[in-house]
C-alpha cells in the first residue's frame, strides 16, 4: 500500500477513506493478513487517527475486517451463510436440527416475549439455552421460551441436569402439531451473557431473529436468537424448493 | 432522573450504563422525548463523555434511540416491521408491489452480483433503482440488477425516462416463469447513494437483504435491499400460511 493523499471529496472523509481501504484490501491484501497499525496507516493515507478509526470501523461493520485484542486488525474471510428459515416445519430440537441444548431454567421472560406468548405479568415459563457451533466457531445464541402450558407437566421436573431439562423441554414441545411460524430479522446489541458464548465484547452488532411457533391457534413457543453480525450471513429458503447455496458471493 | 452513581462492576462501564440507561428510557422518558444533553447526563450518572457516548451507540444500535444532528438525542418510537419473504413467487414489480422504481440505467454490476447471475467480466446489466417508502419515511433502497438477456431486447430502448425503462425491465421480466427465489440477509453499510436516499450520513448500520430469481433453470435477477436498520425490523412470513402481525412487541 503506498503512500496516497485523500483529495478534497464532498463525501465525508471517512467513507471516502473506506473506500480507498477497501480497494487496498481487495488488491493487496490476503484472507487472515494483519494490516499495518494505526499509526503508520494513518500516515499513509494522510488522515487523523480518528478518520482512520471510523474507516476502520466501517469496514469493520461490513464483515471486511476483524479486530481482536492482541491481534490487531486483520483482514476477514467471507461471511458465512447461516440457514435460518428450513422448508420444513418442525419444532426446536427436531431431526436435523444443529442447535446444542444447553440450560434450562424456569423464569419470567422479557415484557416483549411474554406479550407475544400472550402470558400473564410475572408468569414463569420454561427458558431454553441453545447455541449454534460452525467449524469449531460461535455462530448464534438462543433463548427459547415455552410456556408450562406448552408442555407435558412432568416435562422438566425430574431431570437432573440443565441440559437434561432442555431436552425434556424440546421433546415435550412436540406433542403439539405445529401450525406455521413467521419471523422477524433486527439489528442488535449482544447481551453480556450472548457475548461471552460468541467470544465478543457486550454491545457487539448482533442480528436477532426472533421465531413465533403457532400451535392450537396460539403462540406457543417464541425463539430469540442472536447472531454474530460480522461472520453470518442468514440464509432463506423460499418455498420454490430451490436449493440454498452457501458461497461467499 | 436523579443522580446515580454507577458502582464498579465487572462488565464493561459503558454496557453497565447502557441498562441503566435503557430502564430510565422505559421508565421516565416518552417516545419522541428529547434527552438531556451529554454533559448533563455524564454528570448525573458520573461516567466520562466517552463512556456516556458509548452507551448512547449501543441504544441507538438497538433501535431505542434516535440521534439527530439539530434536534439531538429522542427516545426512538418502536421499530416498524417490514414484511420481506411474501409468500406469493412474484417477480419484482407484480401487483401488490410496494416498492416505487426510480431510475435505470445499464451497466457492469459489482464483482459479487455478477457471479451470482454468472455474466461475463465488464458485461453490462440493466440496473433499476426502486425505493420503498412507508408513512412517508424512506425505509430501503433497492438496485435490482437484470442480465439484458433476462428481457426482451426492445424492453428498455425505446423509453424515454429512467423511470420509464425501470418500468419497461420489470415488465420484460414478467415473460419469464418465476420458478423460486431465495435470500441472505446480512449487516452492512449504507452507501453514499443509498444513505442520501434513506436520510442517514454514508456508513449507517443497514440490513442488506440480497434475493436471487430464478428462471429457467438460472439466476434471472438479483436485487440487492438496503434497509434502515435504526428503524426496520424485517419480518418473514412462513409458508404454513399464518397472518403476520407488525405489532411493535
């Protein structure tokens, strides 16, 4: 990368800068490559430190680099597709389904979920804790909330461990005939909890996918999964029964 | 808000702040509210500027507040969802199609569209801009890029304006019989072009929804939706038929 001043341009100076960056990363830089250090890419470029940062953070933003402490910025490889909406309908825990059970406990969810799951003030409801592993790589964290009328009473009473109460929970789930479930994708924050199982910093840029499971004319489950918004893309399938390709492009 | 002191916490200081924060938001504060200024609040809540501003990102990355240069720092009204997979298959600009095409012109589309619609290096597409406004707010831009095979040659010729050949290629598409469609969706960056038509500064957080078209046994279109995401939630309805519901919760 030789030395380029950024002329005067009517766009801001950083977005200008990410663009120059982002040229630079497509012809000069590697998959995983450190990029120099802020000082002297700052320098090079002829702008503030500051200017650099939010170039850097942009490109950041756009899954093109990655930062981590200790590290230094380095160049990101493609983001990877994440199917998220099956044509298949079935229940959390079905067949084929990669999500890692990990905890249970029985609580009152959040204002939003207990009015989707239309249940009372303070009413406890069966809180699964799933993760998604890709590759050996965090992808998402979930929370699944299952009213105890959803399931079977005895469901998670007499299991002996976390794990062990979410799979009864998810077992239980599919006495019910699913009817339909929609869904709604939404920028984020990763909650503490989520960030330390996803290997970020709270506050990281997160997509929420949050899934209504319908069955006997109501909601009966609700899903918010959190996944990481620099490496996932999210993959949907349409009814068509096309095949999804997971390439980079 | 009276004065609280934060205590010193393992989380990060800004994370801490930022649900502080978020409760005074449901608590005292009303959507449109204008908040105190930032040195008001660092001093109430006894962190630095630095702190304070960091936690501020994180509530407007959440959707919760909205900053705006003039007005200031507003309680952000609840996010509008946008209903993305339809489940009709309907080729852009069908009946029913919200979306207002703009402009078109003819060019080389970027490297990672033409390798989905495999089109030859430097061969040039139509390209339509669309736009989709909802309660006279802009919500998303689109580039919908169409291999001039993908139409009937005449198409777009004889048009007269750019919104007349946008209309001329989506009813050249219509010839041919849709036979699915599938979608990323993904974190990005609002563009100059796109940023200036949804009112925001180039490198807003946006939610890029990248949709491939099938016919006749290939990719016949790619539209590439840049969606506000301080503002939308998108929402995917299932094919099991159920109604979707754009309640705020």
């Amino acid at each position: 990368m030789g030395t380029t001043q950024l002329e005067t341009v009517p766009e801001p100076k950083y977005w200008h800068l990410r663009t120059v960056l982002s040229e630079a990363l497509d012809s000069e830089f590697s998959v995983g490559e450190i990029l120099p250090n802020e000082r002297d890419l700052a320098a090079r470029f002829g702008v503030a430190r500051a200017t650099l940062r939010q170039a850097l953070e942009q490109l950041e933003l756009e899954g093109r680099l990655q930062r981590r402490r200790g590290v230094g910025t380095t160049v990101a490889p493609p983001r990877v597709g994440v199917a998220v909406g099956t044509e298949q309908h079935a229940w959390p825990g079905a067949e084929g389904d990669a999500w890692e059970p990990a905890d249970c406990a029985t609580a009152a969810p959040p204002a939003a979920v207990a009015g989707m799951l239309e249940t009372r003030k303070d009413e406890q409801v069966h809180t699964v804790r799933r993760s998604l592993v890709t590759n050996g790589q965090p992808v998402a964290a979930e929370l699944l909330y299952v009213p105890l009328s959803s399931v079977p009473a005895s469901a998670a009473a007499d299991a002996a461990s976390g794990a062990a109460r979410a799979h009864a929970v998810l077992q239980g789930l599919r006495h019910l005939d699913l009817e339909g479930q929609d869904r709604a994708v939404e920028l984020g924050s990763a909650r503490a909890e989520d960030a330390k199982e996803l290997d970020r910093l709270p506050g990281a840029p997160v997509l929420v996918v949050t899934t209504r499971f319908f069955a006997r004319g109501r909601t009966a489950a609700v899903s918010v999964a959190t996944y990481r918004a620099d490496t996932c893309r999210l993959t949907f399938a349409d009814s068509g029964g096309v095949e999804i390709h997971h390439d980079a492009s």
